[in-house]
C-alpha cells in the first residue's frame, strides 16, 4: 500500500531502526505527542520532550526493528493504526519480539500523535486482580481436569 500516510510511517520506523534522530524529529510536528510506556516518561510533548527520550531510547537499544503486519488507515487518511511485529536488540544483546499496535495521526503531513499499545496486561492493583483472578481459573481448570495441563499443540 503506498499512501502519503504509508510512505510517512514507514519513513518513521525506518528512521527509528537507523537511530536517526533528525530524522525523526523532521517527520514531527512541532506539538506532537509520543506516548509509549517502555520510556521513562511515557507521554512526551512536543519536539524537545520527545527528542529527550529518543536519546534514552537509542543510547539504551543496539538495534530496533518494526515490521508492518497490517495498515489501517482512517478514509480522512490523515490517521492510522499499525500492527507490528517488534524486533529489537538490548545493548547487551537481548532479543526482545513482542507484537505492537500503534495509533498516529497526522496533520499537513507532519505526525503530531505517535502512540503504542502493547500486549501486556494492566499495572498496579487493576493488574494485581487480573493476575490473581487468571490464576484461580488456571487453578479451577487445572482441579477440573483431574490436574492435566491444557496444551496448545495444533494452534
């Protein structure tokens, strides 16, 4: 799918992978907001904020690596949502892959919005109660079963 809009989100991950922080910042707005909770400040504002965590971001990772599953583009074609396949390598040679989504929207071709969504549950006391709540079903499935394991073997 080659889109402006396309074209501007893959230039970006691109960008991104090849640690180039002006490039990035060109593709911007300058009030755009990056929200993604692997930084140390999850949402940044505007140029300098996001700038500041770029830098923690590329001084921390050896390699990062995004791959386009899929392309949805709103019909203004001025947003989009994008799934991932996230490929990136830690400084000390870490492999992390894990899915991602991301929403970016955009105005007279700059980025002004660029947030990612990743698969893992909620923080704090809601996440707490999740986790305590999928152990009890593991453990009424498990007592139901006459304690064999489920296996996902076919999927």
């Amino acid at each position: 799918m080659d889109t402006p809009l396309h074209d501007l989100i893959q230039q970006t991950f691109r960008s991104v992978e090849r640690k180039e922080l002006n490039g990035v910042l060109s593709l911007l707005a300058d009030d755009a907001v990056f929200t993604d909770p692997h930084y140390p400040d999850p949402v940044m504002r505007g140029k300098a904020e996001i700038e500041a965590g770029l830098r923690w971001g590329f001084s921390s990772m050896k390699q990062f690596g995004f791959t386009i599953v899929r392309f949805f583009d709103a019909p203004d074609r001025q947003s989009a949502a994008v799934e991932v396949a996230t490929h990136h390598v830690l400084k000390g040679g870490m492999n992390l892959r894990f899915p991602q989504m991301f929403v970016i929207e955009t105005r007279n071709g700059k980025i002004t919005r660029l947030q990612a969504f990743e698969p893992y549950g909620p923080n704090g006391i809601g996440g707490a109660v999740l986790s305590l709540t999928r152990l009890v079903r593991r453990v009424k499935r498990l007592s139901q079963s006459g304690g064999r394991r489920r296996t996902t073997a076919g999927k």
